[in-house]
C-alpha cells in the first residue's frame, strides 16, 4: 500500500472517529518527536535512569519476565 492510500484510509477513518480517547492518543503517536525530547525530566533523574541502567547492564540488578512481574505484583497484593 502505499503512502498516499494509507494517508487517504487513515483520514477517512478519523473523519468516522467520534471517541476523543481514540483521537488525542493517535494525535500523541503522530507527535511522537515533540514527546520524545528529556525536557520531562531533571537532570538529577536522568542521571538516577543512568544508573540504573548502568546497573542492570552490569548484572548489579536483574530483570523480571512480564509472568514474573504479575506474579510478583499478585503476591504482594495478597495479605
């Protein structure tokens, strides 16, 4: 398909849109370079997701499957 038919489908499809929902998280996606800049976070908490990463690249921390962190999370819910 190309860009044109995919423009041409995709606005006809907004133009049927009626869930605002629906419409202000396509609007996010398509303005995703105006969200993906580090103007959100301070200095201070870049470098805190630095370290992080740092750690879990260096075998400091671990990862968790997405079974495990359900897992975790209804345990720790339990009680």
């Amino acid at each position: 398909m190309s860009t044109i038919d995919l423009q041409t489908e995709i606005m006809q499809l907004l133009r049927e849109e009626r869930n605002t929902s629906i419409l202000e998280a396509i609007r996010m996606l398509l303005r995703r370079e105006e969200a993906d800049t580090d103007e959100d976070f301070t200095a201070e908490e870049l470098a805190e997701l630095d370290a992080q990463r740092a750690d879990h690249l260096s075998g400091k921390s671990r990862s968790y499957t997405e079974e495990e962190s359900i897992r975790m999370i209804r345990e720790g819910f339990k009680g």
